[in-house]
C-alpha cells in the first residue's frame, strides 16, 4: 500500500461514526389547515400558504433539505416568504429537467412543472427522462390527497392569493403505490454479461453501502462498448470497479460476498476500506437509469475470466426500511470491431477542507504525461456540492469550460463525438463550490455528510 493509500485509509477510519441524515421527507402534511400561514402576499389562508405549511415545510423542508439553514447543492428553499418566488416560473438545477423545458412550477401545466413529476414519481415515474430521486426522498410519498391539491393548484394558475382548492385534501393520508421496480432484462445470449445485486435491506435512518465481487462470465478477452445501469430510488451511486495490478492477492475480496462499508453503528469495517485502495474504475453513475455507448472502434476491454466490484451506495432517511437494488448490463463487440482500446479517468482530490458557515471553491488540476482523447466525463460531489465545473488546463484552450452540473445528486455523463485531446503536460482542472456546514468543518469522506470531488470519465 501506498502513503497516499495509507493516508486516506486512516482518514477513513478516524472518521467518527455515522450520523443519521437529515431526513427531506421526515413527515407528510396532516390535520387541517394551519391558521396563521400566510402567502408571500401576506394573505391568511390562501392555496398556497396551505400547500406550503402543510406540504412543503413538513414534507420538503423537514429538518435541513431545503430549508433556510440547508446544505444541499440546490440551493431551493421552500420556507419563509420567498418559496413562491423561488418556485413558480424559476428553472431547475436538473439538467434533462432544463433541457425538456420544465420550470419547478409552470403555471397551469402540471406535466412541465419539475416539482409535480418529483412528488408524483413514487406513483408514476418521471417524465421522458431522469429528472432524479422522487420526492420527498424518504421512501415514502406524500399523500394521494396531497398530489390532487398539488396538481390543482398549478392546473389553476399557481396562484399566489387565491384559496380555490379543497383544503381538506390536505388533511388525506392515503398512500399510493410504489412504482414496482422493472430490473434490467439481461443482454441475449452472445450479446453481453448482467452484473446484479440481488435486493437487501437499507435500515431506516442510515446509509447503507455494499460491495459484491462478481465474475463476469467472460472465458475469453471480451470487449464492452455499453454499458446500460439501473438501480431502485434512493440510490446515491452504482459503480463497478476492477483492481490495479500491483494489488496484493490477500486484498482482493471472495467473490460473491457481501461487504458493507459500515457496521450497523457506522464504523467503518477495515477489510472493505483496504481494497477501496486499490479500485480501479470500470463504469458507474448516480441516476436512476444511465446508457452509455463508446464510439465506433473503441471499447473497454476485460481479460478472460474477470471479475468487477460492485458497489451500491444507498441513502435511507425515512422511519421506515427501504430494498436497495442495481444491475449493469455490459454489451459486447468482437475483437475484429475493435481498433481502440479506452481507459478509465478517476481524477479524485481527496485534499479537502470546507471552513464553517461560508461558500469555498476548490480546484485541483491533474495533468497528463501522454496524449490523452477524452470521450466522456461525468463527476462526483455530495450534498454541499453547488456547481462542479471542468476546465482544459494547458495547451491553446486552457481554461475553456467543457463540463459543468449544478446537480449534485444527479451529474450529466457527457459524452465526446469529437474526443478533448489533450497532449503531454495538458490536463483537466476540477472546480468545485461547496455550501460550508454552519457547525463545523468538512472534509474528504465517504458518507453523505461528508464530501467528494472526482471527475470520472473514458479516454484512450
């Protein structure tokens, strides 16, 4: 092992153990309407003042998700007398969410408001593509009461002071049915390999991250040219990993086994951090669903026999145990197709430190000592993560932009048709603002409430 494997092992183990997350959907609104809410206009008892006291601060803005006080990337804060405004008409931080033309809240258009397809997506799934998590993220949607005054208060004109919806729909409390989860049908026969976990518990209140040592299948070399992921909500990540050359055999993990990162009290087990040293990745993402395919002529390539860790990192802030679930499907070509072998960026800055109670940007450039073609980038920050930017370091476009997200929990996998080229001595800068802790200082960490900065990414 390393120094440098050494010194973030041991950061990992002095980590004290895991706090419970702040829940975002700790309750569903209940009881009838409150009688001192007010709307931004000051008007007692308007559609609005009800939906936000009684949904929105209860179900949204419970504990820090997305109240004043909150260190999520998003920013939107659903309390106090500026949530209408930070609402209705405002564009949302989700990329697909912009570029299918939503608004949080479109005025009379239910289908194009991002805050209706995040409460109703327990019951009906998201729109055309993935706009996130459904929410509340508690596992557990709002009421089907609730969902019919939310969609008749943007069908009428999300207005600011009228009281024209049946309160008492508020005061509902039946449940709707969870989406059931369709896994991935696996590739036909000659046409690829699945890799799946199997579903397990998440226990309430807490973070639960697994890593199973699969075989592939593969008896001979084999060459993937896509990779097509899908795991159950709630879901922080999905990623497969294979191990660096230099790994010692007493490291590599039994095949098959599971391995949580933490004991039911959140102290780190050291035979699951160790072989995290040693993790090279293969292919991973943080939405719900992902499909990405090389272009023509390249392609990763798996030795005979491989085996991939898989690591599903679920986040369950509800009273309630949720099923963690993933698979990946790895499409094949054969080698005949194959003129371009690619390999994998894992560009990660473990050197993080977050002062209390302020915004801080962080850079860090990594510079390359041979010709480099980048075919795509995505990137990897936690809650307190505001915007996450790629720049070119070097060269004649240093300093250009090519990858930016604003979404924290959900980042863009942006794929190159022209590959970035990038000669000796060039590199990539990751620029990332974060959100400071009021309480105390954040650093590099493997949990929700800690932080991250990594630019992952194919080149060849």
């Amino acid at each position: 092992m390393t120094a440098t494997h050494l010194r973030i092992v041991l950061v990992l183990l002095s980590s004290t153990a895991l706090a419970l997350l702040s829940a975002c959907g700790g309750g569903s609104g209940s009881g009838g309407a409150s009688s001192d809410a007010k709307s931004p206009t000051g008007v007692i008892n308007t559609s609005f003042a009800r939906l936000q006291s009684q949904v929105l601060e209860k179900s949204c803005a419970f504990a820090t998700c997305h109240a004043a006080n909150n260190s999520s990337g998003s920013g939107l804060v659903l309390t106090g007398p500026d949530a209408y405004a930070k609402l209705v008409g405002a564009t949302p931080s989700n990329a697909n969410a912009r570029a299918d033309g939503l608004r949080l809240v479109d005025p009379g258009k239910p289908e194009t408001s991002l805050l209706w397809h995040k409460l109703n997506g327990f019951t009906s799934g998201h729109h055309t593509r993935d706009y996130g998590a459904p929410m509340p993220s508690a596992g557990q949607s709002i009421s089907v009461e609730q969902l019919q005054f939310v969609r008749q208060w943007i069908e009428k004109g999300a207005s600011a002071t009228t009281d024209d919806i049946n309160p008492q729909l508020l005061a509902g409390t039946t449940r709707p049915e969870d989406v059931p989860y369709v896994p991935l049908a696996a590739p036909a026969p000659g046409a690829g390999f699945q890799l799946k976990l199997t579903p397990f518990t998440v226990k309430s209140a807490f973070e639960r991250e697994i890593f199973v040592y699969r075989g592939v299948g593969n008896t001979q070399d084999t060459y993937v040219n896509r990779i097509q992921t899908n795991m159950r909500v709630h879901s922080h990540h999905f990623v497969l990993y294979s191990f660096a050359a230099n790994t010692p055999s007493f490291v590599i993990p039994a095949r098959d086994a599971v391995r949580d990162l933490r004991d039911a009290s959140g102290t780190y087990n050291f035979n699951t951090v160790v072989p995290m040293e040693y993790h090279v990745f293969f292919a991973g993402t943080q939405t719900q669903s992902s499909d990405f395919t090389f272009p023509a002529g390249v392609a990763l390539k798996l030795a005979a026999g491989a085996a991939l860790d898989v690591n599903s990192h679920f986040v369950n802030s509800s009273a309630q145990d949720i099923v963690g679930e993933a698979e990946a499907n790895l499409y094949t070509v054969p080698a005949s197709q194959v003129t371009t072998v690619a390999s994998a960026l894992n560009l990660s800055n473990t050197d993080l430190t977050l002062p209390k109670g302020r915004d801080t940007t962080i850079t860090k450039t990594f510079r390359f000592g041979v010709t480099t073609r980048v075919v795509m980038l995505t990137s990897h920050m936690h809650a307190r993560g505001a915007r996450f930017v790629i720049r070119i370091a070097g060269g004649p476009r240093n300093g250009e932009e090519v990858y930016a997200s604003s979404d924290w929990a959900h980042p863009p996998i942006l794929a190159f048709a022209t590959p970035i080229v990038l000669n000796p001595g060039e590199g990539l800068t990751s620029e990332v603002t974060y959100h400071g802790d009021a309480n105390r200082v954040v650093k590099f960490g493997l949990t929700s409430d800690d932080e991250m900065d990594i630019i992952f990414g194919y080149w060849y």
